[in-house]
C-alpha cells in the first residue's frame, strides 16, 4: 500500500502541474482576432513580438495598486484584460501589397464578426484600421484590433482582449509602448 501511495502522489502532483502548465485558449474570447502566420511578411530579422497573456497582466495590476490615482486606474483596466498581443516588423517591398490584401481579409471577417471600425486611414501604400468589439448585453468593449502598414513598410498588428475601458487606454498605450493606441487618447 505504502508502495501504491508512492507512486500515486508524484502522478497526481505531475498531472496538477501539467493541468496548471498549459496555456488559455483565448481564441474561445470574443475579443481575440486571428491574425494568422504574420512571419511569412518579415523582412530580415527585425521583429517583436509582445504576448502578455493574464497571468502576467494580473501581476502587473497588482504591483500597481495602490500607487496612486493614476496607478489604481492603470491597475483596474490591467486587472479586466485577458491578453494583449502586439507584432511589429518590416515588410519586404515585395510583399506589402499582399499584406495589405490580408488585412482587408481580416477587416472583412471582423465586420462578420459584428466588430466595429472605429478608425479607418488608406493613403498611398499605407493603410491603418481600428476595431473594437462590444460585449454582449453590455456597452463595454471586450477587444481590440489594430492593423497598420506605413509608408516605410513597418507592420504593427495589436490585438488586446478583455474588458477595455476606452477612457484609460492611452495610459496603457504610455506604459506598453503599444503602436496605433496613441490616436485613441481622445476617443
């Protein structure tokens, strides 16, 4: 028995661990969008990635509690936001004009999606679109999108998911550094 109880308690604390270990979907979250393999655009080897998933965005809420009015506001919005995800890159000449085809495709699956556009920019070879989606039976935001390719053939693709209050998101935008929330300090 002895023996049993050995072998039991190492599997069940291997299969707590593993349980705990895997990821969230977040794809199951309203506010998440699909960008798809966004490295087949890549030009060079200048590229970030951002993935502050939950778990982090829980820790950073709590470090910022309490520190003032500014901080406290900043904790609330962290603490309600499940994801924010952020690739930034190059595009090679060659590739733009299939990106951009992209990102229209995914314009279009988002209006399906009942997401609204928020801010839309075309000018000569660049391109910037904000959406936001609304929460069910609720008038809070539970996603949002940023697509943008300018001029110089940077990409920035931000997708945050949660419950966004829009009247603190350009102090998310300060603290993250994230690319396109800056025009909606004023929204």
């Amino acid at each position: 028995m002895e023996n049993l109880i050995k072998i039991i308690i190492p599997l069940l604390l291997l299969t707590t661990i593993s349980v705990f270990a895997q990821e969230e979907d977040y794809s199951k979250y309203p506010g998440y969008v699909n960008f798809g393999n966004l490295s087949v655009f890549e030009k060079g080897e200048e590229a970030t990635e951002v993935l502050i998933d939950s778990n982090l965005l829980k820790m950073v809420a709590s470090f910022t509690q309490g520190k003032g009015e500014d901080s406290n506001e900043l904790s609330g919005l962290i603490g309600g936001l499940k994801l924010i995800r952020v690739n930034t890159f190059e595009v090679s000449p060659s590739s733009k004009s299939e990106l951009i085809s992209k990102v229209k495709r995914i314009e279009k699956d988002l209006r399906k999606k009942n997401w609204q556009r928020l801010v839309m920019t075309k000018a000569k070879g660049e391109i910037t679109s904000i959406f936001v989606k609304t929460g069910k039976n609720t008038n809070k935001f539970v996603g949002l999108a940023i697509m943008s390719i300018d001029e110089d053939g940077e990409a920035s693709f931000v997708n945050i998911v949660g419950n966004i209050d829009m009247k603190t998101i350009g102090k998310l935008s300060n603290k993250f550094d994230i690319p396109g929330l800056d025009s909606l300090n004023n929204k």
